[in-house]
C-alpha cells in the first residue's frame, strides 16, 4: 500500500480514521472566460472518467508543486498555459473498493495563451457556467460547483460506491480560504 503523500493536506479538515488512509494527490483545473460566462471542460477519452466531461488534471508528479501540477496537466490535455489560476477547492473522494483516498486540488485558471486543442486524452469544449452539462460529468460536480461558478472556496467529501455513479454520503463547506493547504504546502 502507498505511503501518505508528504504533501497531502486532507488531514487539516478529515477525522483520524480517514486521515491515516493513503492520500494520492491529484489536480483539476477550470479554464475560465468569465464575460462570455464560459468554461472549458474535457470529454476524457481514456482512462479514470472516460466518457466524462471534466475540468483538466491528472496525479501530481513527485518533482512538482501542485499548482505546477494543474499548469502541467492543463497544458498537457488542452494545449493552454496558464498564467494566472487560484486554488478554489480541494475534494476528497472515497470509492468503498479502493483503500486509496483521492486527494483533489481544484483550480481555476483565469488566464492563459493558446487555443484549445484536442489531445489523446481531451475533446475540450466549451460550456455556459450557469448551464453545466451535469448529467455527463460526476455525480458530485453538481454539489459543489455553484460555489465555485460563484468565487467560493470550498472542502468536500464524497463517498462512492465502487460502480463510481453512486454517492452514499458526503459533506461539503464553504470556506473563507484555503490557506491551510497553501501553508502546508510552503507555497509562497
Ligand atoms: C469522483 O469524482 C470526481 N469528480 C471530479 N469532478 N473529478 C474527478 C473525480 N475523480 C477523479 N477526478 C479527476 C481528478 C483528475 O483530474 C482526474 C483523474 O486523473 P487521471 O487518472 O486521468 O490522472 P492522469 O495522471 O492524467 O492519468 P494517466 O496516468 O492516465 O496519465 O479526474
């Protein structure tokens, strides 16, 4: 079994039980274009998700910051430098087959260069921020995305049966700011 990632922060908002279980970090990132009120999602082509619609991401790399990370990825799925994002949440999900917990850091990028452009791994798109396409993205993206659309920072927990559909408890809290997790993580 994998160690706790050194640079998991889920033991600041997880009771004792959840927080000795391994972490594997991973990003998502949300390309916004707030005066058109649009983001940019990924139809994931392969892999954890094929068949989604998503933001970008993926594990974080040993030798990388996890904002580093969400940049890297986003480049890596879309073809997008970001230049200016913000750490808006951090999920944590909980499948009942998997003794791994995901550690997810949700990004926004509010701006970057280039053109969206398919990849093996993204049909990226772009969709209206008040009319997501729910029904093809995670069952928990519709809990927490409005508070995101709207500029909130927030934690959520999520737990899933293994048919990866099916949430059967969860809890979810705005906060004021994900400091905790930028100061675990020293990032200046
Ligand atoms: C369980 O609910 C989830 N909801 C949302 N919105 N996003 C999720 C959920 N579970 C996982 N994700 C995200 C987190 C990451 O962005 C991806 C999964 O990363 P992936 O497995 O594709 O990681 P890569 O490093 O890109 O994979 P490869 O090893 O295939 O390159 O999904």
């Amino acid at each position: 079994m994998a160690d706790i990632d050194a640079r998991s922060v889920a033991r600041f908002v997880e009771d004792t039980a959840h927080a000795a279980m391994p972490h594997r970090l991973y990003t998502l990132i949300f390309p916004m274009d707030r005066p058109n009120g649009k983001v940019l999602l990924g139809m994931k082509k392969r892999g954890f998700g094929q068949g989604k619609l998503n933001g970008f991401g993926g594990k974080v790399e040993p030798s990388e910051s996890v904002e580093q990370g969400a940049i890297r990825e986003l480049a890596e799925e879309s073809g997008l430098r970001a230049t200016r994002v913000e750490n808006c949440g951090l999920l944590l999900f909980y499948f009942e087959d998997n003794p791994v917990a995901m550690e997810v850091h949700v990004f926004m990028a509010h701006e970057y260069s280039g053109k969206p452009a398919e990849t093996e791994e993204m049909r990226p798109e772009w969709f209206d921020i008040d009319n997501m396409p729910f029904s093809q993205m995670w069952a928990d993206d519709k809990c927490w995305w409005p508070l995101a659309r709207n500029g909130r920072s927030f934690v959520g927990r999520f737990w899933f049966k293994a048919d990866q559909v099916t949430i059967t408890r969860q809890a979810l809290t705005p906060v004021d700011s994900l400091d905790f997790a930028r100061n675990a993580r020293n990032i200046s």
